[in-house]
C-alpha cells in the first residue's frame, strides 16, 4: 500500500482513545490519486483497517481487487436471516472473490457493518440461477480461447451424510455455499453441491451459529490455500 501511512492516534493505534477512527490529517496532505480530500479535511471514522485510512472508497475496492482470494461465499435468503451479514463481513476479512445472494434480493445488511460495499455482490433468484453461473466461472484452461471449467459448489452444513471439513481438501476456485439459521441448506441446494461438509463438534449443542459456521469455513480454505496446510 503506498506510503505515507495514516498517522497513529496518542494510543498507538487508530485514533484517539474511545474514538472510531482517525481525525482530520495533521499537516501537509499526502500526494496521490488514492487519497479521499474529504476523509484527510474531516477525519476518517470508517470501518476499515488502518492501511485505508484516508483511502478513496473506489481505490479500497480496486487494491482489494488487486489481490482477491478465488473462493467465493453464497448464502440463501428465504427468511431475511441477520445472519447473512455476520457472514458476508466475514467474507471481506477474508477478501472472497464475490458474495451470492441466493433467493430474495433484499438482505438483512445490519450485521455486515458497511463491509458489503467493498465486495462484489451478486443476486441470483433461484438455485439454478447460481448453479447456471457457477458453470460458466472459473480459470479457463490452458490456450488463449478455452471456456472456463465452471466452480464446485461446497455446502457447509450438519447433515446426515455430510462429510468433515477438517478433512476435505477444499479446492482453489470453489463456492462456498451456507444455509440459514435453523434449516440450513435448502434441499435444492443439497443437491446442487458437489459436496456437504460439517465442521466437527464435540459438545452437547447439535449446532453452530450460521455466521460462525461460515467464519471456521472460511478459514479453512485460508489455511489450505494460503498457507499450503495439507489435511489428514
């Protein structure tokens, strides 16, 4: 990211101590096409970390484009379940590739906290609609005219037959599909998946919160394809 760096607040950190954020910026403004006049006049109280401070919000999106991981995250949305957001803010931490938004168009947007802004959002009316798209995504192979080989849909839900996740190879390019809260994955989408997979328990609750059953997910594509962890 370019320098120079967003000044630190008296606490080390990013601003003053109990203040979101950053005030005003102190002196002579940095040069650069990045930078947002109005954030370094007023002060940048955004939900961002500190390497954007200041940042345009059309910059953000194309560093964070620069740089995108290649799994992607669907969620269906039959019921306006909070959950979604809990779940799409996890995928910008993660920097997904896209969001999918399967079913109602409007979603509860409360839990993202403004992270849905910097990811790129797709609708899709039905299951067959994603599972359409998903075979026309993907890295095309080798030669300058091949199609792309389309994208495995993973479900990720605690299902009779489903398999673990912590030892699943879960593969580059793929979607990563979650349920809502209580039902889980629709039966459509059961069998659109190339797979199911659940995450391991070991306590008396027979589930995991939704959005926390995304973030485990999550990371576990970041551990195996960032980090080279190979599973058992």
């Amino acid at each position: 990211m370019p320098e120079p760096t967003p000044p630190a607040g008296p606490d080390g950190t990013s601003g003053p101590a109990g203040e979101v954020g950053v005030g005003p910026w102190p002196g002579d403004w940095p040069a650069g096409d990045h930078w947002d006049p109005e954030l370094l006049r007023d002060g940048d109280r955004r939900n961002v970390v500190d390497g954007y401070r200041y940042w345009r919000h059309d910059a953000i999106v194309a560093d964070l484009d620069s740089r995108r991981h290649d799994f992607h995250v669907a969620v269906e949305n039959w019921g306006h379940d909070f959950n979604i957001g809990s779940v799409i803010r996890t995928a910008n931490a993660f920097n997904a590739k896209a969001f999918h938004i399967v079913g109602k168009r409007r979603w509860n947007r409360r839990g993202a906290m403004v992270t849905d802004r910097y990811q790129h959002e797709h609708h899709h009316p039905t299951v067959d609609d994603l599972v359409s798209w998903a075979a026309g995504a993907g890295t095309p192979g080798p030669g300058g005219d091949s199609q792309p080989l389309g994208i495995p849909l993973i479900g990720i839900d605690n299902l009779p037959g489903s398999l673990p996740l912590e030892t699943w190879d879960l593969p580059r390019e793929c979607v990563l599909v979650f349920g809502q809260e209580g039902p889980g994955l629709s039966e459509p989408m059961r069998a659109a998946c190339e797979v199911v997979l659940h995450i391991e328990q070991f306590g008396s609750t027979r589930s995991i919160n939704a959005g926390a059953a995304a973030a485990i997910a999550m990371h576990s594509w970041v551990r195996r394809n960032i980090f080279g962890q190979a599973v058992d």
